[in-house]
C-alpha cells in the first residue's frame, strides 16, 4: 500500500513553498519506478556556526519491495546548497538515480559480480 510522502524539517520552521516542492520532486519519482512503497524526505538546516549563511541538506528515503534506498545531498565544504531549492533538486536526482539503477537490477539489465566471475 502506498503512503503518501512523509516531511520533516530540522532546525529550521516548516515552510509550505518548501513542503510544495519537495511534493513536487516525489511525485516525479513514479515515473522511474511504480513500486514505490514509502517516500520520506527530511530537510534540515544542520548548526554550523564557523559558517556564514544557510547551508541545506536533504535526505531522501525510499522504501521499495525488498530494500530501502537512502540519498543525501549534504556536500560539505561547498557553496552548491546554500538555495534550498539546490539542495531539493540534487537530493531528489541523486533518488532518481538510484532509483533508476534499481529498476534495472529488478529487471536483470544489471550483470551481477557472480556471473561476471563465471564468464572468466
């Protein structure tokens, strides 16, 4: 059964522009995947007070049959999330790759190590 999207926002107040977006991009996902079971997403603002601004971060957490596929898109040290709307965009493109990659082993497109090591 499928849920609908669960948000959480840490350290920082809950933003319904926010909320919009992040529905927005998991929506999206459907389309790589239809099996989605769960969808979390957990925006959060992480205290770093040695830097100046807002630095984002969003974990991605999707729960597919059999597994659970878990993406940040913390990149620390660099200035690419201090937008919100950056740090939602690649959280959600690195989910979709993964997501991608495990729709291709689901349908065997995907040579596993094994079989590699047998055509040796």
């Amino acid at each position: 059964m499928r849920q609908p999207v669960q948000i959480a926002f840490r350290n920082i107040d809950p933003s319904p522009a926010l909320e919009h977006l992040i529905r927005e991009h998991a929506d999206k996902l459907d389309r790589f995947f239809g099996g989605i079971m769960a969808k979390r997403v957990v925006f959060e603002v992480p205290h770093r007070h040695q830097h100046q601004g807002k630095h984002y971060t969003v974990q991605v957490a999707l729960t597919v049959p059999g597994d659970e596929l878990v993406v940040h898109s913390d990149k620390s040290g660099s200035h690419a999330h201090e937008s919100a709307d950056a740090a939602i965009r690649d959280a959600f493109d690195a989910a979709r790759r993964s997501l991608e990659r495990f729709a291709e082993k689901q349908r065997g497109e995907v040579k596993s190590h094994a079989a590699d090591a047998a055509l040796s």
